[in-house]
C-alpha cells in the first residue's frame, strides 16, 4: 500500500529507557510500514537532556506551541541516585513539569478499557477522565528547615513597597518546616478553561473538587474562579448539551468516584490530580492501559504515556533478557498525536490510520494475546503471554488486515 502523507510535522520528544527501546520498536512496527512519517524530532533522553544544560525540554516545548500536536516517550526526573548513574551536571528538573509550565496545559488521563480486564471497582462500567491542573502548588513550592525559636511569616511587598504579614508559626521548642506554595488566577482560569471545553468536547459531566473549608483563601480561589467562569461563558453550552458542571469538597468526591459508574471527567488541583491519576488508573487495571494528554488553552496538544521509564525491564533488556514490557499507553501516544495531526489538517487517511491502530491493539488483547502485566488480570480463556516485540507484531498482523 502507498504510505499516508503527512503535511504537516508533529513533534516527537524521545525519552529514556525501556520506553525509549519501545518508542523506536513501535515506530519501525506498527507506523512506519503505513505512514510516511513527518516529525520534529527532539532527543529528551536524560543524557542528551545534561549535555544541553536542559535547553533541549524547552525547545522542544515551543516546538510545540509552534507545530500545535507532540508526543511524548516517558523520560527520566532524576534523583540522587541517577546523579552518580549518568554523572549530571545537576538534578535536572521534571521534563514534564518543564513542558507542562510552558504550554500552560492541563493533564487529561483516561483508563484504556478492554473486555476481560475488569476494574477492581466493579461498578466502574465507563472511564473516569482526570484532569490535573499542571501548574504551581507543591511542584512549585519553596521550603526552609527552621531552627527551633525562629518565627515564620509570609510576607507580601506590594507595588507601592509596603508590606502585609501573616504569621506561619512560633517555632518554640522544637526545630520545623515550612512550605510556601503558589498559584495566579491566569492559570487556575486557563485549567479551567480546558476542562470546561474539554467536557463540551467530550459531551461528559464535570466534576470539580478542592478542600475550600480548610483552605479559605487558596482552594476557595479555585473554587470562584471556576464557578465565575462557568456562570459567564459555559453553562448554557452545557444545560444545551444536558451535562453538569458539579463542585464538592475532595474528600466527598473520593467517597462519590468509589460508588460511581464513570463516564465523567474529574478535574484536580495539581497535586490531587497526581495521587488520583494514579489510583484510577491502577482500579481501572494498569498504569501502562492510560491515555494522557496535556492540552493548553490555546489548543496545544501534547500526547504521553501516564507511566515512567520501567527502569527495571531496562536493565534485564541490556542483559539480553527478553522483557514482556506493556507498550499499550506509549501506542496510545502515538495514535492520539497522529489522530490529532490529522484532525486539525482534514487527512481523513491518518485519523483513520489513528482510529484503525487503537482498534487492532485491543483486539490483540481481547483475543488473547498481551504482555505479562495484563495475563495476571485478564479473565480471558486460552490467553497467550507474549514478549514485548511479539505482542506489537501481533497487534500489526491484525493492523495490516484492518488497513
């Protein structure tokens, strides 16, 4: 078959590791045999990232501002331990936290359902989408040690030079920490944003969820804005589309996911939206069976796998040793961008590709055939572990057929 053309180039922003080794496996497999592949290639591998003093994250972040669609193979946030490892010049920060604060995103995560892996919610029979507000909070924060005696005071110098105090704590008697945290209206309105058109899009419910009664002044700001954006510019497109737009308190909303039936989209302040992204995805089965993309208010779109580097897999692939390595989000990636590229240039033959590459991945896993992680919560009969190239060279015989 002749190859799908593309006329416009999408960013790809190479990663580290395992997914690094199936970045390029699931290229040459499943997307090169079809399509004529047009990127803006950025290397975000963790060595290349210290030799351009972490340059290379920001370009390819305005690469994508420019070009309007990315994707993304996870990368490495280095701790300590990978300082000595790939000898750094220093901790570099999170490429996606990096990304993230450039575009101005919001993180939407959606669980991949497949029959024959059921949540451990059972009463989870549609996906639960989360949306996280990538800016500020803790991924921003300033902290001190204190010395026992000290006082602590958050202090504000005004434009005009004066000063307003409010007292932290009196450290009598006992050493402490302290925490300063952030965030500004242009970007709590910006998430905001997205998750309102994000729910229009998608035509599902919207549900926000903060701790307004503790945090009077901080999560309350969260809570008004999005009420004040909803009643201005929102709520007649969703009474005309018969979706809500529903606020509560964070721990009531855990309480309500638990007992609900999904099909919503779930927006979180940063911080929640890391833990809860993570809880969902591991009811729903896998972390590795996620959907993650950040999108700017603008309409930027940047597509990821929600998962990390399976470092551990890595290095029994560098022995040699044959790894059964889930690659299901990182194709998901991949198709999302591609779909996406081809949406906003009217190729019918790419969505189609994007939409046809989805499908033959979980029919490879609902006939049976998938990687180690799914064959211990499958409830399929007569199913087949398979390595991790095997399982995209399944997927692509079914591909072929479907193309």
């Amino acid at each position: 078959m002749e190859k799908i053309k593309m006329t416009t180039p999408l960013v790809e922003m190479d990663g580290d590791e395992m997914t690094r080794v199936i970045w390029k496996w699931i290229k040459d497999i499943l997307i090169l045999p079809y399509v004529d592949l047009n990127t803006e290639y950025y290397d975000l591998g963790l060595e290349h990232r210290n030799e351009t003093n972490d340059q290379v994250t920001i370009d390819s972040a305005e690469a994508t501002k420019k070009y309007g669609v990315a994707v993304k193979c996870a990368t490495i946030t280095p701790n300590a331990a990978r300082m000595t490892e790939y000898n750094l010049k220093e901790m570099w920060k999170s490429p996606n936290g990096t990304i993230r604060a450039i575009l101005d995103g919001t993180v939407f995560r959606t669980p991949i359902i497949v029959n024959g892996i059921t949540p451990y919610i059972p009463t989870w029979t549609k996906p639960i989408t989360i949306a996280r507000h990538a800016y500020g909070d803790v991924y921003k924060n300033t902290e001190l040690r204190v010395e026992e005696g000290s006082k602590a005071e958050l202090v504000v110098t005004k434009k005009d030079g004066s000063e307003e105090r409010a007292l932290i704590h009196d450290f009598k008697g006992t050493d402490g920490i302290i925490q300063g945290l952030h965030n500004t209206d242009k970007s709590i309105s910006s998430f905001a944003r997205a998750c309102f058109n994000f729910a229009v899009d998608t035509k599902q419910d919207l549900w926000f969820a903060t701790k307004d009664t503790i945090s009077k002044k901080y999560d309350h700001r969260f809570k008004d804005i999005f009420a004040e954006i909803y009643e201005n510019e929102y709520k007649a497109k969703f009474e005309e589309l018969g979706i809500e737009y529903f606020y509560t308190l964070i721990d009531d909303a855990v309480a309500r996911v638990i007992r609900s039936n999904g099909g919503y989209i779930w927006a979180c302040k940063n911080y929640d939206g890391d833990v809860m992204s993570d809880m969902v995805a591991t009811a729903y089965g896998s972390l590795a069976m996620m959907t993650s993309v950040l999108v700017s208010p603008d309409g930027v779109y940047e597509y990821e796998a929600a998962h990390g580097t399976v470092q551990r897999h890595y290095y029994k692939y560098l022995k040699g040793e044959k790894t059964s390595t889930n690659s299901v989000a990182t194709i998901f990636a991949w198709s999302g961008a591609l779909r996406k590229r081809g949406e906003l240039d009217k190729n019918d033959a790419l969505v189609k590709y994007a939409d046809n590459l989805e499908k033959a991945t979980i029919q490879t896993i609902e006939e049976g055939v998938m990687t180690g992680d799914l064959e211990a919560l499958s409830s399929i009969q007569n199913k087949k572990k398979v390595d991790s190239e095997e399982f995209l060279k399944a997927i692509n015989e079914r591909l072929a057929k479907l193309m």
